[in-house]
C-alpha cells in the first residue's frame, strides 16, 4: 500500500524498542586513542578512539549472549568494517540531502521510552547509569533512522512483488505459513560483485577452512563472529527464530533437510559462500483459519517538513475537516490536499485488517462510527483526517496467505538487494585500512 502501513516501516522512529537499552554504548575510550586513525572513507577518518567504543559495544553484547570471544585482533576487524560501511551510507546520505529531523528523533525516542515503560527523565537516568551520555544516545538513535530511511529510499521501495510471483510461491510452498519455526544461524564468505576465478578458489578455500573448524567441534557462533561477512557474523550469525518464509528461500531449502545441531555444506548465492546450521525447531503444522474485524477507511495526510510545522499541519486538516462537516466531499478533498499515495483514490485505504496501520492511526480509526470523520491525527508520517466508511467481519484466511506471501517475497527480494547494493557501494568506497600498521 504504502508507508502509512506498519509492515512496510521496517525500523523506521516506530520500530525501535528496549534494544538500545539492552545493548548500552560504551563510555569514552582512553586518551592514547583519541588522534589515531584506524581508516580512511572517503575523505573522512575513522578514529581509534571510535574502533574502541564500537569494540566495547560488541564485546559486551557478545557476553550478554553467551558467545565465546573471537581474537581481539578479529573482532577489531569485523567491527571495523561494519564502521566502514555505515560511514559510507552516511556519506552518501548527507550528499543526497537526507536528513532526521529533531521533531522525529524525538518522537522515536518517546516511542523507545513508551515500549520500554518507563518516562523520558528515567531513559535518560538508565544510560547514564550506564555510562552512555544524553548526547551519545540522541545521535546514535539519530543514525539509526537515518540508515532505515536510506535503505528505504536506495532498496525498499523499488522491490516490486507481482501477482505471478505470489501464486508461484504459494504453490511451490504449501507448508510455509506452519506455525513451525527454526532457529538459525549462518556463516557468510562474502564475494566481490564480480568475483574473477582465483578471487572464487580463495572463497571457497576460506569455506572449507572454516568448515574444518566446525568439523573439529569449535562453537558455530563462535566461528560465526570470526570469520563471517555477514552484518550478523559478528553477533554470532544468529537470524532468530523464524518460519521459513521469513528466511532467504536458500536457506529454507536446506533447513527443511536438517535435523537440530546439524551444519549444510556449503552453499553459493551471488552475495558469496553460506554456512547453515539448524541450532533448533518448535512448533507445529497447518494454518488455522482466521476471521477479522475489518474496517473500511480513507484518510488525508499532511506532511511536516521544514517548512511546514506541526501546527500548521494540524491547522490546514481542521480547515479540511470544517468543510467536510460543511458538505465538501471528503474524496475530492483528498485527491487535491493529501500527500500519501491514495489519494488518487479519494484517499480510499481499502479493507484494513487489525495491526495494518501504525498505532496512532488505528487507535483513532477504532473510535470512529460508521460516517464519522476524525479530528487530525499525528503519527510518524504526518497528520490525518480519517473516515470509516464501514466493517465486516471477514474469512481472511486466503487473503492473509497471499499477503503473508508478498510480505515474504518482498522481504527475501529486499534483503538481497540490500546485501547487493552494499556491496557495490563498500566497492565503489575509497578505504585505507591503517589496521596493524603501527
């Protein structure tokens, strides 16, 4: 549909949660690093003094779970190179005009003291219990949106999923939407975008080489952490619990054949060399039917930007809503004022299931009868006037197969993408690795 829809915001403001508080940041390194270079992107350094919080983030998370240490000469490297990437898209974010704002980095931030239950003064108390400043979190909350809304701009929004592509799914895979999940893990040898033959021989030697060492019993998240290429190696390689329509259709594939504890043989994709390990499976078959309230909407949005604040955003939908109340056809009205993708529709959203729309919006719409208009209403996106047009109570069960398979598709084509497109631009990125050359 489009971005007012909670499935296609990713970890946009909204999606954050008590993560940032479970993994703090680390407190200023000592003074020896503060000049030194660790690399070169672009026409920026990064600084030793930086190389040495992110290692201490890592390090720590690591022991939160239970992962046994790489060498400390590995771990600099992996995270290194994950400070590489992130400088290179923040680059490219500045020199495209990219920008958060401060009103949705404080809306982000509410929403991670609200998921975390707890108020803004008592968030701002918990990190600098640990040693992480107001200033520190602010800016890394601040990157992290900034980064979303950039793979959403570069890789999100131009994945197409078409209706040919949706059926081929659901008839080559009868069984994925099992309430059956696995936990999994992988291994990643990462290849150039285009690898010649010698650079194919070294990643296959690094496969079997990693392969030796799980052969010879050493601990996969262990392995994992020292010698993957994926953004995750470093965590472990761990995906999470998962159905395997949540898992690229490679590594549902395999997974199907292994029984728990077991390890694939290595596996080509056109990102480099996989390892999968099964570490564990739950649950049971079949999809149970479902029936839903659904309730039929339409809305305008308004957009903030610079130059249009909060209040004059509210202001210009009360006008709206005074005319609409006055006789004005709401759908003419939003095909001339409202900024979201439906408005060449009236503003019409169509049949919306419970969980569909952002928090703020369903809240709203909920409350509304039959006919009634809403009073504006704020979300991540903008404001909104809304109206229901009417409910049902509707068998869904197909309808939610079909869009559980979309959702799938758009997600492993996403993925790929995105591993696709950092790719190209760590290869198109200016580095000098100063690592090991004092």
């Amino acid at each position: 549909m489009n971005r007012l829809f909670s499935r296609s915001c990713a970890a946009l403001a909204i999606g954050f949660s008590c993560a940032m508080l479970a993994m703090p940041l680390a407190a200023a390194p000592r003074a020896v690093d503060v000049d030194r270079i660790a690399a070169v992107v672009n026409n920026e350094v990064i600084t030793r003094q930086e190389l040495r919080v992110r290692v201490d983030q890592a390090t720590r998370q690591l022991k939160r779970q239970n992962v046994e240490l790489p060498p400390a000469d590995v771990l600099e490297r992996q995270v290194l190179e994950r400070l590489i990437l992130e400088r290179a898209q923040l680059q490219l974010a500045r020199d495209t005009s990219l920008r958060v704002d401060d009103a949705t980095l404080e809306r982000a931030i509410a929403r991670i003291a609200e998921n975390n239950r707890i108020g803004i003064d008592q968030l701002r108390a918990t990190l600098e219990k640990d040693g992480v400043s107001w200033t520190q979190f602010r800016d890394q909350i601040r990157t992290e949106i900034l980064l979303t809304r950039l793979r959403e701009r570069e890789v999100d929004n131009k994945v197409v999923v078409t209706d040919a592509e949706v059926d081929n799914f659901l008839a080559s895979n009868p069984d994925a939407f099992s309430n059956q999940e696995y936990l999994l893990s992988h291994i990643l040898i990462g290849a150039p975008e285009r690898p010649t033959p010698e650079q194919i021989e070294r990643l296959r030697a690094r496969a079997e080489a990693v392969m030796a060492r799980l052969r010879a019993g050493e601990d996969f998240s262990r392995v994992a952490a020292a010698t993957s290429d994926a953004p995750d190696g470093i965590n472990g390689g761990s995906l999470g619990w998962r159905r395997l329509d949540r898992v690229p259709a490679l590594f549902a594939e395999v997974a199907r054949n292994l029984k728990p504890g077991e390890v694939s043989q290595p596996m080509r994709s056109a990102a480099g060399i996989h390892i999968v390990k099964l570490m564990d499976r739950r649950g049971g078959e079949g999809t149970a039917a479902l029936t839903l309230e659904q309730t039929h909407a339409r809305h305008i949005l308004v957009k903030t930007s610079e130059v249009l604040s909060d209040a004059e955003a509210e202001s210009r939908l009360r006008g709206l809503r005074e005319r609409i109340v006055n006789g004005a056809d709401f759908g003419e009205l939003a095909k001339a004022s409202s900024a979201d993708l439906s408005a060449a529709k009236g503003g019409d959203l169509g049949w919306v299931n419970p969980g569909d729309t952002v928090p703020e919006f369903e809240r709203a719409m909920n409350a509304l009868k039959p006919g009634e208009v809403s009073q504006p209403v704020r979300s991540p996106f903008g404001w909104h006037l809304i109206q229901v047009l009417g409910r049902r109570v509707q068998d869904v069960t197909d309808e939610r197969k079909r869009g559980l398979a979309r959702a799938a598709l758009r997600e492993r084509k996403a993925e790929q993408a995105y591993e696709d497109w950092l790719r190209q631009l760590r290869d198109s990125t200016y580095v000098d690795n100063r690592l090991g050359r004092e």
